[in-house]
C-alpha cells in the first residue's frame, strides 16, 4: 500500500502579507499624544545683564506642598478659589505701570476694575505669578494649578476684548486665524493681529515657575 504525504502548506508569501499588514497598520493607526504644557523658555541674559528690581507686592506666590495642599500669599486656599484671587491680584491696578519701549513713562491702569490696593499689584504689566511646587507634589495638581491660572487671564482678556471691540479674546483669536487663512479676508489680517496684541499687552501672562522644593 502506498504512503500517504502529508500536504505542505505553501508559506511563501506569508512574509509579503505580514509585511503589508505591517504598512496597513502604521498608515491607519491613530496616536494619541500628550502636548502637555506650552512655556516659553528664558533666553540667556547677556554678562552685563542686571536684573530689574521687583517690588514684592507685584509677586504673587503660589506654593504647592508634597500633600497637594496650596499656600498663597501666605495663607491655605482651595484649588477652586485660586482663579478668582489671581485675577483679584493681576487686575489690581494700584499704581503705575512699566515704561514704554520708547522711554514714555508708565501709567496708571486706566481699564483695570480691582480694588486699586496700595499692597497688591501696581499693573497688569508688572503682575507676576511665581508658581513653586514640590518634588513630590502630584503632576495632577500642579496641572490644574496651572489651568485655573490660565483661566484668570482668559477671563480678563475677554472682559477687556469685549470692551474695546465687541468681542471676546477667544473670538478676536479665532477670528485672526481665519483670517490668515482666507485669500477673502487678507486685509484684515493686520487689523485683527494689532487688536489681538493689544489685549496681549494689556494683560501680558506672567507666570514664573520657581525651582521645587526637595
């Protein structure tokens, strides 16, 4: 009686199939990607550079334990009184502002609505947040110290943007993009860009991360 063989399974283009499985794959796979968040670093100063005198009334501190717990200015506050307190801070306006590029002496903050303090800020322009957080300190919260610090310029900027220019901060924004990608819209473009950029002076976002406590 005859043997019977055994059928072999013909297995050259496996190779070929997996390696288009392969390029299938990394075409159509999505990836997520953490952006995290964006801080414009420091350049190095110049040997000769002497840094500015800053008046501790323009500092506003914020400190963050290795129990999560907040300390600002001194005192125990909840993550979700820390906006208002920063505005309160940043929108003081009680007294005179930096000097301008071309030598013009500072003013006072004409469109700030806090309370004019002789003890917080001076100016928008001189207000400074300095964030210090612990090494142990969770990236959870530092983060969403972060956020609620963003949020009290965004609620400002959009207050004042609407004053000056019937429309929030976030809109003029948008609408400056828009308008830089549309041929239809070219001329507004530096338009849009100056009123943008005067908001952005009006409350320029100073936040200043300090070294972390070990």
């Amino acid at each position: 009686m005859a043997r019977r063989e055994n059928p072999e399974i013909n297995a050259g283009s496996m190779a070929d199939i997996a390696f288009l499985l392969l390029i299938f794959f990394l075409v159509t796979t999505t990836m997520n990607v953490d952006s995290g968040i964006s801080k414009k670093l420091s350049e190095k100063p110049p040997p000769d550079y002497v840094p500015p005198i800053i008046k501790e009334k323009n500092i506003f501190e914020v400190n963050i334990n290795r129990n999560n717990e907040l300390l600002v200015e001194g005192d125990r506050m909840e993550i979700k009184e820390l906006k208002e307190a920063a505005k309160k801070f940043i929108d003081n306006g009680g007294g005179i502002g930096k000097p301008g590029e071309d030598g013009t002496p500072g003013k006072p903050c004409d469109y700030c609505q806090g309370e004019r303090s002789d003890t917080s800020s001076d100016h928008p322009n001189k207000a400074i947040i300095s964030v210090q957080s612990d090494r142990g300190t969770e990236y959870g919260t530092y983060i969403q110290v972060q956020n609620e610090l963003l949020r009290a310029y965004t609620e400002l900027r959009n207050r004042l943007s609407k004053q000056r220019y019937g429309m929030s901060f976030d809109e003029l924004e948008e609408a400056f993009k828009d308008a830089k990608k549309s041929a239809d819209l070219k001329d507004r473009v530096e338009e849009l860009r100056k009123k943008v950029e005067d908001i952005k002076i009006a409350y320029p976002q100073i936040i200043s991360d300090a070294e972390p406590t070990s």
